[in-house]
C-alpha cells in the first residue's frame, strides 16, 4: 500500500498485492497497531477521519509462510504524505505476523536439522547435503532459527538432542528433521548416527 492524502471524511482505499508460488493467500489488515475486524481482502476501503498507519499481514491459506506489507500512512493535510516504512518497528511487527486467529503467538521459532551421509559400515548418501541445505534455507525464510548438523556420531546426535529439547518451552515453535539411514522396529522409527553398525541390533 501507499501512503496518500485524502480529505477529512472522503472515501480511500488501500490495496495489498501478494502472489504465492504455490495454493491462495489470505490478508488481514491492520490500522495504527490494532487489526481491523473483516478487513481481509486485498483492497482495504475507508474513510478518512484522523491521521492513520495501515499496514496488511498476508499470510499462505495452507498456514505456512507469512508477510508484512510497507506501512501506508493516510494524512488529512492536502500536501502528498512521504512513503514511509517499518523501519525499527520492523521487528515488532514481524512478532504480530506469527500470531494466529485464536490470539497465541510463537514466543520463538527454532528447528534442529541433521543429515547423516557418510556412514562408516554403509553406503553413502549423497542428497543428504542439498536436502539440508534446502530447508535450512526455507526455514531461515520462515523467520526460524536453524541449526544444521552434517554426519554426527551417536554420542554428538544424543548431545545435539539434549541441547534442542532446552529450547522446547510454551510458546515455541519447533522443526526436528533428519535426513540419514534408518530402520522400523515394531512401529518405533529409530535414526542412525553415522557410526552404527550394519549387523541387526537389540532394540
């Protein structure tokens, strides 16, 4: 949206543009910090009664990814407003982009990525690195804090685990994701460190 001047009580309208790569978008917008009840479209019409911000948050209708729009601010003097942007406020308002419809938010965003290709009894695995940094970089987009761990031994994934669940409080949003060998025991997954044995174990 752009900023603009309008006349006391005359109409104006704001218009948001987002296209996704993949499935809809939905928007939501927001006057001087406070959201704006059934203003969801890509066009936002009103009425000009004070001087006002507006900015729009568009998210994917799948849940995934989310963005905010430039702040507009619509001025009541008939001089031509300067475009302004989020500037410092921007990652205030990066924290109103995780928040959902029911009001919650995510206090943090973190997510543990493993790949295990070079294994010491068997075969190499030699997608594992692109796949990794693959997400590392989606999830880097999505505001997460990654961090990617390339061929751990038992001992190492054990302690990149403990170090992980620390950050599993309320209010955080978690990604675990291994990319690696590994075998199904009576419905239990179980994940190999690269130093595993290529014999059958005892589970």
């Amino acid at each position: 949206p752009r900023s603009r001047a309008v006349e006391k009580e005359k109409p104006f309208s704001l218009v948001c543009k987002a296209i996704a790569s993949s499935g809809g978008v939905s928007f939501q917008w927001y006057k001087d910090g406070h959201m704006l009840l059934k203003q969801q479209k890509e066009i936002l019409d009103g009425v000009a009664t004070v001087n006002s911000s507006y900015y729009c948050v568009v998210k994917r209708t799948n849940g995934y990814g989310c963005a905010l729009s430039e702040t507009a601010r619509v001025s009541m003097s008939l001089e031509q407003p300067v475009q302004t942007s989020m500037g410092n406020n921007r990652a205030q308002l990066a924290e109103r982009c995780y928040r959902t419809e029911e009001g919650h938010f995510a206090q943090e965003k973190v997510a543990l990525l493993i790949g295990n290709g070079h294994y010491n009894e068997m075969e190499y695995l030699e997608a594992i690195e692109s796949d990794i940094r693959n997400l590392h970089k989606t999830l880097t987009d999505l505001r997460f804090k990654v961090i990617s761990l390339l061929d751990l031994q038992y001992d190492e994934m054990m302690k990149a685990l403990d170090q992980f669940y620390k950050y599993l409080q309320s209010g955080v949003y978690a990604v675990f994701y291994f990319s690696g060998h590994g075998f199904n025991v009576n419905d239990i997954t179980y994940l190999m460190p690269t130093d595993a044995k290529k014999e059958p174990l005892n589970c």
